[in-house]
C-alpha cells in the first residue's frame, strides 16, 4: 500500500487526482448556477461591455450566483466532513478487529504452548 492510502497510487498522485476531482466539481457548480440564474438576466439589466465580466451582471444574477454557490459549496463541505468521519469511523473498527485478532491467536498460542508443555513434561512413565 502506498503512501496515500490506495494501493498503486503515490501521495504526489493522489494529490493530482484530488485537485482534478476539486476542479471538476467546481465546474460543475458554476455551470449549473449559471444555468439556474441566467433567467434572472433582462437585457435592460446588462451592463455595457467595457466593464469587468463579473460588473457586466446585474445586482440579481449576482445575488442569486452566490447563493448558489454558497449552497452547493456548502453542501459539498458538509459531504467531505461526513466522508471523512466514516473512514475514520471504519479505520477505527479495522483496527480493533486487527487487535481482536492478535488477541485470539495469541490466547491460542498460549494454549497449545502450555498443552504441549503440559503434554511433554508430564510426569510418572519414569
């Protein structure tokens, strides 16, 4: 197993993927609240064409742009915070299945140790 967690992939890769996978979702926002808040434009609301793209919007498309974006982000953090609580969650059991394990085969070792000691130091066929 590598360093990032999955096996074949390298921290440097895993850190690509992440940021690609970051991007992506990114984009996916901005198209969708774009979709959903190009109804709010009216072409009397247009800003001349001089002006910085983000100024070229009206109040009510920028408004509704960042509640959109306010939404979604924030749902995707609180996705990542419930994600990363599960794989704690089940790094935790793993671990304690690990510890049960060990404990059982050594309490079995024990035992056969002491019967087979028991059983080659018994005494009276002198």
């Amino acid at each position: 197993m590598s360093v990032s967690g999955v096996p074949g992939i390298s921290m440097a890769d895993a850190v690509v993927l992440t940021a690609r996978a970051e991007q992506d979702q990114m984009k996916s926002i901005n198209k969708l609240c774009m979709e959903r808040c190009s109804d709010t434009v009216r072409p009397d609301e247009v800003v001349p064409t001089g002006v910085k793209s983000h100024e070229r919007l009206s109040e009510n498309t920028r408004r509704c742009l960042d509640n959109c974006f306010q939404k979604f982000c924030g749902t995707a953090e609180r996705v990542a915070q419930e994600k990363q609580a599960w794989e704690e969650q089940q790094l935790r059991l793993q671990q304690q299945q690990a510890l049960a394990t060990t404990a059982v085969l050594g309490t079995v070792a024990t035992t056969l140790t002491i019967g087979l000691g028991c059983y080659l130091f018994r005494g009276g066929d002198d």
